[in-house]
DNA sequence: GATTGATTTGGACAATTGTCCTAATTGTGG
DNA sequence: CCACAATTAGGACAATTGTCCAAATCAATC
C-alpha cells in the first residue's frame, strides 16, 4: 500500500474543510491542525491559500471525472447512468442537507469573494454538464441534449439547495423520483 | 420626506455587501466605511455582527412580505402570481449572475458557518414557501399545493445557481419559458 | 445660554489572519 | 559514518478582525 504523502494528505483535509466550513472561513490553521503537522510545514507545499484551493478543485476535478467515468463502464444505458447522477442526492443526502452541494456552494462563494479560481470551479459544473449531455446524445437527444443536461444540473442543485435549508429527506425522494419521471417522458418522447 | 436614520443606513448597507460579498467575508470596517461613518458610532448600533445580520434578516423578510402583498394586489390571478414570482429570475438576473439569489447563498453560507441565525434565514424561505402553497390552493391544488410550492421554488433556486455559474442569460429565459410550461400544464390538469 | 441626553469620534484591545523565515530534524546515497 | 537534500518545527511579521471605551460633539429643553 503506497503512503499517502502529507501534500495529498493536507489537500484532502483542505478538501473536507472547505466543503464543510467554507473557503473563506477555513484558514491555514485550521487544515494544519486537521492534518496535524506545523503550519510552517504546511507552508512548504504551499505558499498561499490560492494555491490550496487550487489543488482542492484539482482533486475536485479529478474524482469527478473517475466517478463520471466508473458510472459508463458500470452502467450499460444511459438512463442507468444519468439516474445513477440524479440518486447522488439521495447517497449523500446528509452531507447534502447539513452542507449543501459542494460544487455548487463553492461556486457560490468564489463568485461573491470575486475569486481568481471562479472559473475553475465552475469546470467541474462543465464537467457534470458536459457528461450529461454526452448521455442524453447517446439516448437519440440531438439538438436537445445540451439543454435537458442544463436543465437536469440545475434541477438537482435546486433540490440541494432547498434540502440544506428545510432539511427534509422526504422532499429529497420526491423531487428525485419526480425527475426520474421527467427523464422517461422525455426518452418515451425520443422514441415517437 | 422622512429621513433615513443612521440605523436603517446601517442595515441597508450590510445587506447590500452580505449579499454582494458574503457574510463572512464583510468586515464591521466595510460596513462603516460604506454608511461613511466611524466603526465607533457603529458600535453604538450593534454591539455584535450577529445583531447586525439578525437586522439584515429582519429588513428582507420585511421586504420580501412587502413583495409578495404587493403581487397578491396587483396580479387578481394566482396564476400571474406564481409568474411573478419566476420571472424574479429574468427581472434580477443581472445580479443573479454576478452573485447569486440573496436567499439561496445566505442560507448556504449561515449553514456552513452552523450559525445560530441559520433558521432565521430559512424563514425567508418559509415566506416564500408558504406564499406560493397559498396561490396553488386558490387554484385548486388541495394536497399537491405544497409540494408544488416547495417544486417551483427549488427549481428557480437551481436556475440561480446554474446561471451564477455559467453567466448564461438565454439559459435563464429557456428555465423560466418551461417552469411557466410546468405551471400552466399543471393548471390544466386540475380542471379535468 | 446652560444643562442634559443622544450621537459620533478615533483609537485601544487581544486574537487571528495569511505570509514568511530560520533552525532543527529527518532520510538517503556514498 | 558523513554529507547533503528533503522535510518539519516553531515562531516572527504586519495587517485585519470583532469588540469595547472614553472623550468630544451635537441637539433639544428649560
């Protein structure tokens, strides 16, 4: 088993802490104390908070592309996998509903700091969208595919969003059982 | 005309740089220096940064009532009313763009932080969750009008977060175009 | 015009922030 | 065992944070 090195160790906490505490509200000490190592070691990997956040959304992008890429050679049809991103919600409705979505609440935050990574975080978005539109291409969906990919995005964010606020699992089910519907009508509709 | 007290200039500032900058991340100094006053007569106002957001929560789910009175007056038709609502969307999406839905990013920042106000913020929320549950009910949705209250609104919660990232106006349009799509199928399905 | 209370000022305060440096400690190859 | 590089520790640093206070100024009343 390969030692996991203190530079992906500190990245790792960083991840966890940004996505529970906030960006802005994390600080050096906070990831030092979490890893447990000096924040003098700490500044050897890195020399500032952007370069931290940066290799956070590194990790980001990395982990999604894998899950992305375990849901195709895992799921035959693309329903399976698009489901298989709907019921995300479900699998991490805990996190979800104490933290929220942690692309989205991310993106959030870098846009009111003005931060220089804004757009890097929104790549892991384009990643979510872009594979989604791969799967609803797959499906028939030509011209469409774009905007059911957008539009299946932005319904689970809101469904993460009003999860964190109301903390009720039971809507979770509901609207992901309501957007499996959406998505079978719209396949049912590619076939008429 | 009545003068603006040095209180009301206060919160109406705070509010403003919450929403533009993030709770956290806007400094008692920001503040002052926006009203143009000393951090001392600030003090004098709010002795804690929690008294301050508990007056910020106060003012907009002041300003949210003051809205959604005025739509139930101007709009005779729940369903313009629900329209209203959505089209909040296209009428602020300037902001939205730029930094997100006031409600939406403030209660998932106070979650983040696990701040006392957290609940005070989702109130906000329960306003407008509550508002569009009675406009669904005056158009006959007995049992469904609340979960199609708590639909409508994650739904334009996801467009507000999908257009803060990805800065896309015509997305907006397109979302909204199909919530109102949404809204008026479900209409006709009541009256059969 | 004097008195009194409300308002405003500028700065003190301890703690924390991100950043940076030097010295000590490791581990490795000769 | 020694030399050298990689790693770690601990603290210094200037700036900023939220909080708090004493003194100055303002405004209204008698």
């Amino acid at each position: 088993m390969a030692a996991v090195s203190t530079r992906d160790q500190i990245v790792e906490i960083a991840d966890d802490l940004f996505y529970r505490g906030g960006f802005e509200a994390t600080s050096f000490a906070d990831i030092a104390a979490g890893v447990g190592i000096s924040r003098g070691n700490f500044y050897y990997y890195f020399k500032t908070k952007d370069e931290i956040l940066d290799a956070v959304i590194d990790r980001r992008i990395a982990r999604t592309r894998g899950m992305l890429d375990g849901w195709e050679t895992e799921a035959p049809e693309p329903r399976e996998r698009i489901v298989a991103f709907i019921e995300l919600l479900i699998a991490n409705r805990a996190p979800i509903m104490a933290y929220g979505c942690p692309v989205g609440t991310l993106c959030a935050e870098l846009a009111k700091l003005d931060h220089v990574h804004q757009e890097r975080a929104a790549d892991i978005f384009g990643l979510f969208a872009h594979w989604l539109e791969k799967q609803f291409r797959a499906l028939g969906a030509e011209e469409a595919a774009r905007e059911w990919a957008l539009h299946v995005l932005a319904w689970s964010q809101g469904v993460a969003s009003l999860a964190t606020v109301f903390k009720d699992e039971a809507f979770i089910r509901r609207e992901v059982a309501d957007i499996t519907g959406w998505l079978d009508r719209q396949i049912v509709s590619l076939s008429q």
